[in-house]
C-alpha cells in the first residue's frame, strides 16, 4: 500500500492564511509517495530515495533539523492525540516535489505520510483531521508557524480547479480554472535562503503587533483607510506588513473574478502587484528572485509574475503564453546561469487531485 500527497502552488493570497486571509492555492501534479510495509524486525524505519535512512524510536521523537523531522512530527501527533496504536512499519518515502522551492515539499511528505498511515492502520482520520494533524507536526514539532493553506491544499485538491478559501471562517469553494492558451509557469531559482523560518514566525509577529497596536482581533476588521490614518501609532514594520496584509486580500478576491472573467491582463497585474507588496512590504522576496522578475517582465508573452509560497528564495509564479514557455526558459535559464551560476528550473503546473492512498 502506498500513500500520496501532491505539493501546491498558490495563484495570490500570500503570508495571509495566518492573517484571516483568502488564499487561492491548488494541488500540483507533483507528489511524494510512501511506500508502506510491516516491518520485518521491530524497528519503525524510513528510507528515502536519495536522502538516506533513519530509525523512528516512538518513546523518544526529536526533531533533527532535516528532512526525517517532518515523518518523526507525524508519529509524533499521532501520539500525542492518542492514534499511536501500531506495529512496526517501514516507510519507503520518494518525491518529484523539489526541496525548498516554494511548492511545500515538507506538507506533502507530512500528508503523504499520514495516507499511508491511514491507509494501512484503517485510523479513519478525516479529510478535516488529516489537515489538521499535518498542520501540527509543521507547527509544534518541526517548529514552522505555518498557516493551512499547503496542508490544505495538498488534501484537499482537484483535478482542473483552484481552491478559493477564505481562511477566517474556513469555508472554501472550487473554481474552476480554464487558462485556454495560457499556462501558469512555476521557475525554481534554486535558492534557498536559510533565514526562512525564523524570518516566518518573526513575520507572524510582526502582523501581530499590527493587530495588537490597533487593538483589533483580525485584519478582516481593519479597512485600509483605518490603517492609513493609525499609521503614525504603529511601528514602521508593523504598518507594512498589515498593508501587504490587507492589500493582498483585496487582490485575491479580485484574481478570483478576473479568472473566472479571463481577464488575464487584470491577473497577472495583480500578480505583478503582489509580488511588489511583498517584496517592498513584507520583504520576504531576495536578489536572485528580483533578477528573475526583472527579466521575465521583459518578455511580451508574460502577463505577469511574483514569488510564491513562504519567499526568501525558492520560486515565482508567472503567468504565460504556454507556446513561449521554451523560449523564455531557454533564454532566462542561460541569463540567470551567467549572473548566478545557478540552472533554474521550470515547470508548467496545473490542478490535481489532492492525496490518497492506493492498496497495491
Ligand atoms: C508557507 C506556509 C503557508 C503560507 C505561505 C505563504 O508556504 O507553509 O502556510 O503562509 O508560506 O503564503
């Protein structure tokens, strides 16, 4: 039996699903497998495709700082809501989701990991559940305040549509996504700045302290002018994140109309838009990305673009004309080679389904 989870890109809506935010992520075809078998010995043990082996001991879980921390994390929820009635297993773990690039690499592995527990043990955990339970072990084991959107999006995805959620209430709804020929363009710069995480949760206390200062429970209360005019009461780094903060979901509901409209010259100027915001406001984009930007804004078959996922580094989003897609990855690739001596990567991605597991 073998449990999968996809990885995700998210159309707008970013750093705002732990700010009340709308989101509007899909699922990639992109995915880790994991393989599950009893175990022959009385070891729960790990193997991964080109990332070496590793031994669970359940009576004493600790996170190692790599890749094994995000299967410990869900052994580890397991246990702490009591699920961890099992016997000894092995865990084959394989992924085409690249590492560090922005397409949540580690939910995918948590969430595959718990469908293939799942799957095998029959837990009976829920779509809602496995959400939440990945969502932990990113959380209170490996230590990322993430929000819910990549957990969400790699459960909950589908074939053909994107995930317009609204991250206050929970409710969400499919739309259905029609690009005719135009194609969203992820381009990985294979640059993953290690501030990540700690530089996340300090952002999460920055839209805090925004939130506090103007003693406000959710930015989903606050209108721009208000924050305009408390301007001077705030921090200068508190009042830019919550500008982002609050600009960005006017852009999400706005992205979602447009695509429904094929209104492409309005999306990719809100995704140009996006990325300016949180570049200048959130500044969680890097050189590397900029250049990248710069550049592919050069070309007339780009409508728009901007970093995506959790930033400092890993990739943007654009939206193209899918018959220029070798063209431009041909030329940016050998630009961005000569200035960083780094090959990018590019791939088309299109809405998938979301995770499962298969009883082979
Ligand atoms: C990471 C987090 C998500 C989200 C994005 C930024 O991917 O895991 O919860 O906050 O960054 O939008």
């Amino acid at each position: 039996m073998y449990g999968y989870a996809p990885g995700r890109a998210n159309i707008i809506g970013e750093h705002v699903d732990y700010n009340d935010g709308y989101i509007f992520p899909f699922a990639i075809e992109r995915k880790t497998t994991v393989l599950i078998k009893k175990s022959d010995d009385s070891s729960f043990r790990v193997r991964s495709k080109g990332y070496g082996a590793f031994v669970i001991n359940p009576e004493k879980m600790e996170p190692r700082g790599d890749w094994t921390d995000y299967i410990q994390g869900v052994f580890w929820v397991l246990k702490r809501h009591d699920r961890f009635h099992l016997f000894p297993v092995t865990l084959e773990v394989d992924s085409d989701v690249p590492i560090g690039a922005g397409l949540s690499s580690s939910a995918s592995v948590e969430v595959a990991t718990l469908a293939a527990l799942n799957g095998f043990f029959t837990l009976g955990l829920d779509k809602a559940t496995l959400i939440a339970y990945a969502k932990e072990a990113e959380n209170d084991f490996v230590g990322v305040q993430c929000g819910i959107m990549d957990q969400f999006a790699s459960v909950m995805g589908k074939e053909d549509h994107a995930i317009f959620m609204d991250t206050r209430s929970g409710d969400f709804e499919y739309v259905p996504i029609d690009l005719d020929d135009k194609t969203f363009l992820v381009i990985n710069s294979k640059v993953s700045h290690a501030l990540g995480s700690g530089e996340y949760n300090r952002r999460r206390a920055e839209c805090a302290l925004c939130l506090n200062t103007l003693h406000r429970s959710s930015f989903r209360d606050i209108s721009l002018a208000e924050l305009e005019n408390k301007r001077a009461l705030l921090p200068p780094v508190a009042y830019l994140r919550g500008l982002h903060v609050l600009t960005e979901i006017e852009r999400t509901c706005l992205c979602k109309t447009a695509l429904l409209e094929k209104d492409w010259a309005l999306v990719g100027r809100l995704l140009t838009q996006s990325h300016s915001s949180l570049r200048d406001n959130y500044q969680v984009s890097c050189e590397e990305i900029e250049y990248l930007i710069e550049n592919l804004n050069q070309f007339s078959s780009v409508w728009g673009a901007r970093i995506m996922g959790g930033g400092f580094g890993g990739s943007l989003i654009a939206l193209v004309e899918e018959r220029a897609v070798p063209k431009i990855l041909a030329e940016l690739s050998d630009k961005y080679f000569h200035r960083y001596g780094i090959r990018l990567e590019g791939y088309q991605v299109k809405p998938s389904k979301g995770a499962g597991y298969v009883d082979s």
